[in-house]
C-alpha cells in the first residue's frame, strides 16, 4: 500500500518556551516498511499559530500535488476521526468534540470536502481523516520537522539572531551527511524517522543546542545561533 | 507473590492492515521479578474479531488448566476493571462503561463468575479484573504473540501462502535459539518479554520481514512466506 | 530561565505491592538543558498515602525555602491545571475535577494562594499550577526517587528488615560514584534525572534487587535487605 499524507509540524517559541509561529509543511510519500518518506514536498510557511486552524487545507492541497508526481493508495489526512472518509465526513459526524474545536472544522469542512471529491474523482483513491492513528502521518509530522529545523537555521543566518525552534512531540534532530534526520521517541518507533536534504549546506552556516521545554514534557527544543563569520 | 494470567493475541490482517483472526491464547504462571512466565499453556485458537468477545472465558478456563499443574497466589484477568474482584463484580459495577462493551460483559458475566467461584473453592485464591495495570497480564500478551508467529509461520507452511501478522501492542519479535522472543517496546518494559518454544523447527522453514502497521501507530506487522524447496 | 520545582515520591509497599507510606520530598533548581537540578532540599518525610493530600502545602514550602537559598524566574508546582497561576486559582476554575479531588483541594487552597502570595511579594516571581506537563516538576519526582533509595535504605539498616520501594513512575535507580541516579524511562526523556548524594554512604550497608510492581504497569520496586554484618 503506498500511502500519501501530509502535516504542519515545529514551532517558534517565545520565551516562555510557548509556540508563536508554525515553520514547515510537507506532503509525503511513504511505502512498505513505512519508516521513513519516500519522496516529499516540503514548504516554509512561518504561520502564526493563532491562524493555523487552517492549514490542514493546506496540507490536503499538497497532498494533491504530490499526487500529480506520483500514484498513492490512499491519503492519510491528519485529523483524527477514527479514519471516517473525508468526503463523507458530515457535521452530526463531529458533534462529540468540543464545540471550539468544531467551530474551527465546520468552517473548513466545505473545502477539505471539494479537496477529497477532487482527489477521488482524479485519481480515484480515498482520503481519511484518520490522523494520530497513522504512521505516514507521523513520518510526515517528523519530515516537517527535518524541514524546520533548515529553514529555521536560515531564518538565523538571515536575520543574524537566535531562533528557537520547538521540535514535533517526542523526536529528536540530528544532523548526518547531506541533510537533517529527525528521530521518534515515541514508544515502539525507534526506527520512524523523517529527512530533509540540506541543499543550501545552511547547516554548515549555525550553530545548536538541544534543551528540554520546561513547559512541555516530550518535547525537545533546538537554538539555532549564526556562526561568527571568519 | 505467584501469579497466574492469560491473554489472546496477534491478529491475521487483511490487505488494509485491519485484525480479522485473533491466532493464540495462552495463560502464563509469573513470578518474581516478573519478567517472564516460568510456565505456559498456549493454544492457537484462529477465532474471528467479530466472535472475540467470549474470548475472556476461554481465558479464565486456561488459567484454571494451569492451576492443576501449579501452585499460584492469585488470578489476572484481563479485564481492566481497577482490581475488583471477579467473584464479586456484578452489573452495577459496570454502569460505567459504553453501553456496546456492557452488552458483551453482561452476557458472558455468569460464566465468568462461576469460573472465578469455582477457583476460589478449589484452589482458594481470587480472581482479580485488573487489566491494562497488570504486568502478569502484559506477559501472557507477549506470549501468545510469540506463539502466534510460530502458528502464522506454520499456516503459511501448510497452506503455502504469505501470511500477514498484526503483533500485539507496542513489541517486537525476534528469533532466538530454540523459539521466538517476543519483547516489550512500551515505555519502561525493556526487560519484559514473552517466548515460544519452536518445538516443529517451523521457524526455519519461512521466510519473515518486518513492517510497521501504516493505519495503527505502535503496532508491528509481521509477513510470512514459505521458503521455496530446494 | 531558572525553574525552581517540588514533589514528594518514592512509597513503601505492602506485601500486595500496595503503596502505603510516601518516603520522600524535594525542591529542586533546574536550568537550561533542563536535565538534572542544579541544587535540592531533600527531606524524609515517611508520611501515611492516606494522609498525603496536604503534601503538595509542604512542596510548596519547600520552594520557598529554596528560594531563600537561590533565585529563580518561576515556580512549578505539581498540581495540573494547565499552567494557571496558582495566587489566582479558585474555586471555580477547579469545578472540571472529580468531586472527592475537588475537596482536598480545596482545603488546601487557602494555604497554597497565601504562600504563592507571599513568594511573588517578597521575590517577585509567579507560582503555575502546571504538574504533570513540566520538566521540572518530573526532575524533582526523579530526584525524590533518589532521596527515597537513600531513605529506605536507611531505615532496613536501622530496623534490620526488609524494605520493599515502589519507585516513581517510569524509571529506575542505578548506583553510582558518590550516590543514586534515577533515570527515566518516560518516552523521550532518556537524558532526565534525578540524583542523591549518599554523604552517610548507607548504599555499602545493604543489597538490593529490582523487580517489576506486578499489580501496576510502569512502576519498578527496589527490595533492600541489610547486610549481614561481617
């Protein structure tokens, strides 16, 4: 089964280690053995996370564009409603969540809807809102942040400050040869990672360090710092 | 503190990874430092999903074999009511669970308790509904999923066809000598394990790759193929 | 920013591997990475689990002792209410929690708002209610588990018996040069915690072994006997 997905993932944090501004999308693509992407999109977005309540379209929209690259299965859409069809996916379906939270979906709901009849109708597979049940969901969760952590590194060089960057729950970065691999610490995926290629060698351009949020058990925090120039 | 308990697990999965064959039970006799069971009785069951509800009184039937073999202080039973004692739970008790799983538990409630009662006459120990908080209980998980990787190899073997297997909750499976170590990937459970011996040496006579079950996170999927005779 | 935390942890069980008796309170300093504390007050405390509602007044004493020592940016104390400020709790922000909790908790709350009160007048800095999603708060459970070896070790020498510790939740203690290290096993936390100094080097005195608490997932018992005397 070759499963498309995407998500939205690492966060700016202020100084009260709190998140301001979502860095990465990606969409990807991912295959037996399901550990790591097989191909991806990824893009910067720098979204304030008061304004994120709609990048889920977003997602569901460079799920499609993969899709133009590739042939997939089935999308795996990050929203947990036990892996109930998207298209189908109707208002009295959403009632058991709290109404904040359904407010924000039925405001979208009407998109993410034309997205999956447009991806059923092309390419004739499904979308599921299955999310925090999926693993190509976590690999795209942990691609975004392999992503983020580059794009946050060039965000320092540019503006020639600190950046502190809030990693996606329980993963850690580690930079290899060519890029940026990210990790999971969550139970039993020890060997679920998400990669990002470094083109612009901005690794080469900052330095980091890993703490602890203090404010958040699971989640790891990278600062990035601008190396002197020599 | 001796204890007895008893768990099924591992599920056959169909092509979109969903559990349609529960494959073992077994009831396990665990002791200090409860890391293993000391002995076992194991039975491979091939019971449908759909029929697994009456699963629990098979369960407890195992756990009163065992008991004729050897000495125990106490009884596990998977059923996650905080420790209550079986003998004792009554339908009140239960108010507070979905109405669906109640249905299932009042219907096959008198079974249990007669089982819990009769064991208590003979053997003059308690039967306990403590569930998920049991390790005795985590232990027998481990070990039917071992034995249900040697009754999937052995199907495969028989019926010369690839078979795929949903292992339990967060573990993994590993050939050792003389069987098949089945450990736990849960969060501080890295020295509990279950093991199937491999009396038939079917083990040797597939082929087995390990994958991640792309639709439920934390759980492993393993697939069997006969080897080709040589 | 400097995190000053407190908790009570570490409990004596019973034959039935029951907690009955918690061991031991600490406050703890944690700084960037946020993986150990930097100091701690560390107290034997011995007092029944039935009369521990009130410990979280005693944490937060220990606290404020702490900050006659050190300075700090926050206090984190082991109560979960999302991080609110504990001088402004109320009644009513309070009204979500089971009924039996929210009367503890409210006869406690006088004496947590005047100390909080009297923390920010005299060093300026606020008290949150964020428990279980601090770091601090699970370096000063680590630390207390520390202490709590120390303790019961302490009191098997003194009374020649055996002392059975259940250890804090995910994780397990290890000797080392000059003391105790108690490490968790939570997920992604493999880098956190907590050390005692073992100044009356009460370790040489005594054997221990590790077991599993059978009757709760999660949790590991140190059995320590003293040595017999050569």
């Amino acid at each position: 089964m070759r499963i498309i997905s995407a998500d939205s993932g690492a966060a700016l944090l202020n100084e009260q280690f709190e998140a301001t501004t979502i860095v990465a999308s990606v969409a990807v693509l991912v295959e037996p053995p399901y550990r790591l992407a097989k191909t991806c999109i990824a893009e910067p977005i720098f979204t304030k996370v008061i304004n994120s309540h709609e990048l889920i379209v977003h997602e569901l929209a460079l799920c499609q564009a993969l899709l133009k690259e590739t042939r997939a299965d089935v999308v795996h859409l990050d929203m947990s409603f036990g892996g109930l069809l998207m298209e189908e996916l109707s208002p009295i379906q959403i009632s058991n969540i709290s109404s904040k939270a359904r407010a924000h979906i039925l405001k979208i709901l009407p998109k993410l809807r034309k997205l999956a009849a447009d991806i059923k109708r092309v390419y004739g597979i499904e979308v599921l809102a299955i999310g925090k049940d999926s693993i190509p969901v976590r690999i795209a969760e942990l691609t975004a942040g392999a992503y983020a952590v580059l794009y946050a590194a060039e965000k320092a060089v540019k503006e020639k400050t600190m950046m502190r960057l809030g990693m996606p729950s329980k993963c850690y970065a580690r930079r290899v040869e060519g890029g940026v691999m990210v990790h999971s610490l969550s139970p039993a995926e020890h060997d679920i990672a998400g990669f990002a290629v470094d083109n612009n060698v901005v690794l080469e351009k900052v330095t980091f360090s890993e703490l602890l949020n203090p404010c958040a058990r699971g989640f790891r925090v990278l600062e990035f710092s601008p190396k002197p120039l020599t």
